[in-house]
C-alpha cells in the first residue's frame, strides 16, 4: 500500500520576478513501495524576502525588493494503485471463462435434447421451460437471478456507509417483493396460467393501450438492471486487473448470450444452479475468513472493536453515537423505504420474475417463490456485514487505501477489504464471485427482455401467426440485439460518470409507478383500463417531475450528484409508488371493470407444431388440421375439480406444451395456497421489518461484542440453509431424472 502524501520543502535564494510562479508536473516511478506509483509535482512560489514565509501576503506598491525566497513544494502523491491482478487475468475470466460456460451450458442443452422429453427448438420450452420447473431449481433460478453486481457490492455500501443496519435493509427491500411473489404466483396460475408474459395479459384486460403501457415498464425496468448488472461487474473487473472498462461492458454479455441463444430459460435455470453454487462457496469462504481465520481482525469482537474505534473520526451523520453497530440510524430508515421501494418496483415490471412464475409447476410455484426470497436474504445480508463492516474497520490500518466518493458509489468498498484482507486470492475469487454474479444475473435479463420483444413486439404486432420455430429464431436474434444494447447503454452511463449506486436510486423512480397497476392485473378484477394506463405511465411521469424537482430544491441545481441524493431519490420513488396506487385504484373505483377471468384463462399459445400449407393457402398443421381449428382447440380451457396434476406425469408428444397447459388445475387448491402464502408472508413481513428491526431501531442502543457475535452467528446459520435450498435442493428433487439421463447417455456410448 502505498504511504500517505509527502511534503518536502527546500529554500533558495534566487533573483526572480515578484509573484512569480511555476508549476512543473510529471509522473514518474520513485524510491518506495514496490506495489506504488507515485506523481511528482513541483510548486515554485516566489516570495519577497522581507516578508516571512506563512503570513498573509501582500506586495506593497512602493517596495521593490530584488530578492527573492523560492519556495519549492515538491509533493509524491501516489498515483492511482495498480491493479492486484494483471490484465491478461481480466480477459482471460471474460472471455475464457465465459466461453467455457458457453460450452458447458451448450453441451447440457445437447444431452437434454438428445436424452429427455424436453426440446429447446420449443417456443414454449424455449421461453417458459415447458411450465415444468420443480422447486429446488426455481429457488436457484430465483436467488441467481436477485444476486446482481449490485446485490454484492450496493449491500456492503450501505453497510460501509451507515453501519449494520444498511445490509439488513437491503435485504429487506428485496425479500418482501420475492416472498409476495409467492402470494403473486398463486393467482398468474389461476386466472393466466396460459400466459407467457404479463404484458400479454394486459392486452386480454386492456387492450393495446394497457399492452403498451406494461411493456414499457417492462423495457424500462429490463434495461436500467442489465445497465446495473454490467456496470457493476465492468468497474469490479477493471478495478482488480485493469482491463478496459468498456471492453468489458461489452464483452461479458456476449459471452452470456451464447448459451442463453442456445438453450433458453431451461439453460439459464442450469446457469443459475451451477453459478450460485460457486458464488455462495466462495461468501461462505470470506465470511469464515473475515470472521475466523484473519489476523486482521479474525473474531466478531475484534471487528466491533475496530469499529468502535472509527466510529471515533468518522462518526456516522445520523446514527446513535455516530456508531456503525446501531439500528437507531436517520439515514438507516429512509434508505429501508427506499430499499422496499426499489424492491417492488423491480420485481413487479421485470419480465424475469414473471419468466419464473410462469415456468415452474403449479403445485410449487409459491412455494419456490417464497423460499427464494428466504434463501437470497443471507447474500445481502452476509456481504453487508462480513465485508461493508469490514471495509470500513479497516479504515484504522495505516496502510488500506482511502476510497474516494467515487469508489464507494462504484461498490469498490468491498473489494478492497477482500483485497487488503486475503491480498491476491481474495482479488481473484472476488472476480470470479462478480463474475459469476453477472453472468447469471445478466443470463436471466436477456431471456426475459428476448421473450418480451418476440411475444409482445414481433408475433403481437408483426406475425400473430408466428409458429414455434419463428418465436424461437427471433427470440435468439434479440438476445445478441440485447447483449449489444446492454453494453451500449452501460458504456453511455458510464461515460457520463453514472455509477452503480446512482441507478440503485433511480431505480425506484423509473419502475415503482408500476407496482399497483401489474399486480393487481392479476389479482382484481376491478381494474380498468384507465387506472392501469394511468397509474404505470402517469405514475412515472409524476415521479420524475418529483425527482427533478426535489434534486434542484436540495442542491440547488439538477447534476448527476444532485439527482442521486438521498432525498430527491426517497421523493420520487414514493411519489411513483403512491401516485400509481392512487390512480390505478380511484380510477377503477368510478367504473369497475368486473373483468371476466375466463379470458385470461384461455390465451392462445404459440403452436407447437409447424404449420403447411394447403392449397388455397390456409394454414394446417403436420397432421393435415387447420391450424385455425388448432388454435380454437387451444383456446378451450378443461375444468375440472380433480387435484392440480404433476406435469411430469404427463405423456409427451410434438404439442407437448399443449398438454400442460389443459391439465386440470385444481382452483379450490390454488385458492388455498393463495390464502395460505399471504398468511406466511404476512408473517415473514411483520418480523423482518418490524419485530426484529423496529425494537433495536427505537432503543438507544449500540450492539455489544456478545451481541453483534450472535448476529454473525445468525448470519452462517441463514447463509448455510441458503445454500442448502440452492444446492442439495435441486439435486435431491430431480435425482430419479438425472439418474435416467446418465443410465442413457452411458447406454448410449457402449
């Protein structure tokens, strides 16, 4: 680490003009550190000699001294540090890596299509996993998904910046919105188990002017999170090897598109199991290292101690005794509103989310749901204390670097505690723990954003009659068109010094409006067209004039900074929320829709079965039937009082898809499991935000050793349950297949 700034001072006696001054700069490599860099600036000021050097100078009118004393100022400050990681590491983990994923990724989609029931040529198999997900894989798909760049490094920023409280309201903001998802999925398999996306089912509801205003919510929403998601891996990489930031914007997501390309939404749900399995190895790994092994620190009592000990000269604006080891935090409480708001806006307009509910099977979809949001709450929380708290206890080590505004808002804060903490393997498991984050995160994005431009754009408005095979040409054309896009529009942000935790803000601005009108698209069949349109797309507009306003009211002028302040972002991200919930509801109020839920039941989905055609040109399908009679076949729902089928048991055939969809679904069950997953969540709610938090929050209290020791044991405890349901889960619910596969390819091969 390099040394803090030296000042050498050195007298002359030389004639000079009065005043004069030069300034020579240069950069050159200087005796010290092997690790630094330093920059040699040369100050010479002139000084008349009768006037001592430190006071206030003022030439007189009259004087006319012919001496002078020079004083030169020579300053080593150090260079930017170089990169624990040479660059070749960099591009060696994007583009090796990635390729290497590609093709494991690729090689899986070729053993599924060769030895199971399940074909990735399949629009429906493609776009939804043929509506066959068990939980343990949805669970993975779902913590993958939530576990962003920004889920990693945003935590440990709120945490280094407003003690232990940022990193549970963090998790918070995003467990409440997965786990009501659980309440969510129970009424899309319901009243739209038909459905590929929401905004299909805002056109049964709404017509075209519903449709468009959701799937701007959804584009919207889709393309700020890729921003995030490259953003944050792009500075990551950049800062730990020193590979050129905007190669990597744009070269990550390339190597994610090839087998997002080829396998679709099965192949990201295989992504997501296998890369979350690797990044909460890699936490675990860190946590017991900060927490167990460090010389550092080693102990939850030598971190609270160390924490003491900064609270001291860098006390937190707002917090109980300036402490990093209170809930009692000012800036703790807004940031949990913000958190919630955030939260909600996201999962609701993200077309990933509705991707999942709509893939998994109808007997587990809420609870795969809600045990997503439970398992993902450990990442948020872990990174926050385990390394937020830690950046910032090392502040009192004379030799850790000190991060500038810029790089806690980029989420550095983090990796340099890992970096100084575990020196060159922290640096490279953290690039992979990124790494992997993003490619997963990003995997998840590009097979949502694809599904709505090839459903709701190109067969809505382009080709209603787009068969199975079209839909799927399309949809891998828009994931590369999404892959560039992404790295476009994160290379702009960049260069116009938007960092990570600035769109973390915004995020809440630009999606909560949209909160209200998409949920209750699913759930009340009140909603109108007017309160639907108005709230999404008023609501948005509402929360932007807010934004701006509050920024310019609090700063005194509307600048990147102003904009991410913490106030004009706590204003217009309640102001989208509130205002969309106003309007969809009041609206809806003066002219009830009493919409008929048998028409969402019964969408029309892609056929699966390529068309012919006959000779006057009508369209038939393979066995010589009208695809019009095809699609008035799919268009009928089966009723039925029967138990909610296992699609699993379902016989396979080339409209496979058709099968599941008109297999009986028991409303009476659903029902139940509607009602019984608000209750648990209900629960889930009232003690992650008020029992647990509200207590410690209002007492004047900072955690003791003992008491901060328990919290990190409770931290292993949820990390380690997470990791179950991430891992052995998935494996122990599919082992019978996974078993049959291996028996086949092994027959196959002798």
């Amino acid at each position: 680490m390099c040394p803090p700034i030296t000042e050498l001072l050195k007298y002359s006696q030389v004639p000079q003009a009065q005043g004069s001054s030069t300034l020579d700069e240069s950069s050159e490599p200087l005796p010290g550190p092997s690790t630094c860099a330093f920059k040699h600036i040369l100050l010479r000021i002139a000084f008349p000699k009768r006037y001592p050097i430190g006071n206030n100078f003022q030439a007189k009118r009259n004087s006319r001294p012919t001496k002078f004393k020079l004083l030169e100022i020579v300053l080593y400050t150090p260079l930017d540090n170089p990169p624990p990681l040479p660059q070749a590491v960099g591009y060696a983990v994007v583009l090796g890596l990635g390729i290497v994923f590609a093709l494991a990724m690729n090689v899986t989609t070729w053993i599924q299509a060769r030895f199971s029931k399940y074909k990735p040529n399949s629009a429906s198999e493609f776009s939804a996993a043929s509506r066959s997900l068990k939980t343990g894989l949805v669970v993975a798909g779902i913590v993958s998904s939530w576990t962003w760049s920004l889920t990693l490094l945003q935590s440990a920023t709120q945490s280094y910046e407003m003690g232990v409280s940022g990193g549970w309201w963090y998790a918070v903001g995003g467990t409440l919105q997965i786990a009501i998802f659980s309440v969510i999925a129970s009424k899309v398999k319901m009243n739209a188990n038909r459905a590929t996306t929401f905004p299909e089912v805002a056109y049964a509801r709404f017509g075209t002017a519903g449709h468009l205003s959701f799937l701007w919510c959804g584009l919207i929403c889709n393309a700020i999170v890729s921003s995030c998601i490259l953003l944050g891996g792009g500075a990551v990489v950049s800062t730990l090897t020193g590979m050129n930031e905007y190669a990597a914007l744009f070269l990550i997501p390339m190597g994610v598109a090839v087998y997002v390309a080829t396998g679709g939404l099965r192949a990201t749900f295989i992504s997501d199991a296998t890369h979350t399995f690797f990044l909460l190895a890699i936490l675990l790994y860190f946590c017991f290292e900060v927490f167990c092994v460090s010389d550092i620190i080693g102990s939850p009592r030598k971190l609270s101690e160390l924490l003491e000990a900064v609270a001291k000269t860098t006390p937190v604006d707002g917090n109980y005794q300036g402490s990093y080891l209170t809930f009692r935090s000012r800036p703790g409480a807004i940031f949990a509103v913000q958190s919630i708001i955030t939260g909600f806006g996201l999962v609701m307009c993200d077309q990933g989310y509705w991707s999942r509910a709509i893939a998994s099977n109808p007997a587990t979809t809420a609870r795969a749901y809600f045990l997503g949001g439970f398992a993902w709450f450990s990442i948020p929380f872990a990174c926050g204390t385990a390394l937020g708290l830690t950046a910032r206890a090392l502040e009192t080590q004379p030799d850790f670097p000190v991060l500038s505004s810029t790089d806690v808002s980029a989420g550095l804060a983090a990796v340099e505690a890992v970096n100084y903490v575990l020196g060159t393997a922290g640096s490279v498991l953290m690039l992979l723990l990124i790494f992997l984050s993003v490619t997963s995160a990003l995997s998840g994005e590009m097979i949502a954003t694809s599904t709505l431009l090839s459903y709701d754009i190109y067969r809505h408005y382009f080709r209603p009659r787009a068969t199975s095979k079209q839909i799927v040409g399309t949809s891998r054309i828009f994931i590369v068109f999404w892959g560039v896009f992404a790295g476009s529009l994160a290379s702009v942000f960049k260069s116009a010094g938007i960092t990570l935790g600035w769109l973390f803000y915004f995020l809440g601005v630009a999606t909560a409006s949209g909160v209200f009108p998409i949920a209750l698209t699913f759930l009340w069949k009140d909603l109108n067209r007017e309160g639907a349109v108005a709230g999404s797309i008023l609501g948005m507009f509402l929360a932007l004039i807010v934004w701006l306003a509050t920024a310019r009211a609090v700063g005194g002028e509307i600048t990147v900074d102003t904009l991410s302040n913490q106030w004009a972002s706590f204003a217009g991200g309640a102001t989208a929320i509130i205002s969309g919930g106003v309007l969809s509801v009041s609206l809806s109020l003066l002219r009830p829709a009493n919409f008929d839920w048998e028409k969402t039941r019964n969408l029309t989905v892609v056929k699966e079965v390529e068309p012919e055609e006959d000779r006057d040109g009508s369209s038939l399908s393979s066995n010589g039937v009208p695809s019009s009679v095809v699609a008035d076949v799919l268009e009928v729902e089966k009723k039925s009082d029967s138990l909610i089928v296992d699609v699993d048991s379902l016989p396979r055939s080339t409209n496979d898809t058709v099968g599941i969809l008109d297999a009986k679904l028991d409303m009476t069950a659903l029902e139940k499991t509607f009602k019984r997953y608000t209750f648990i969540f209900g629960f889930l709610a009232l003690i992650i935000t008020i029992i647990i938090p509200v207590p410690l929050g209002a007492a004047p209290y900072v955690f003791s050793p003992r008491f901060f020791a328990g919290t990190v044991g409770f931290m292993f405890i949820w990390l380690l349950f997470a990791a179950f349901l991430v891992v052995i889960l998935p494996i122990l619910e599919s082992r019978h297949a996974l078993w049959k596969i291996i028996l086949q390819v092994v027959k196959h091969k002798y």
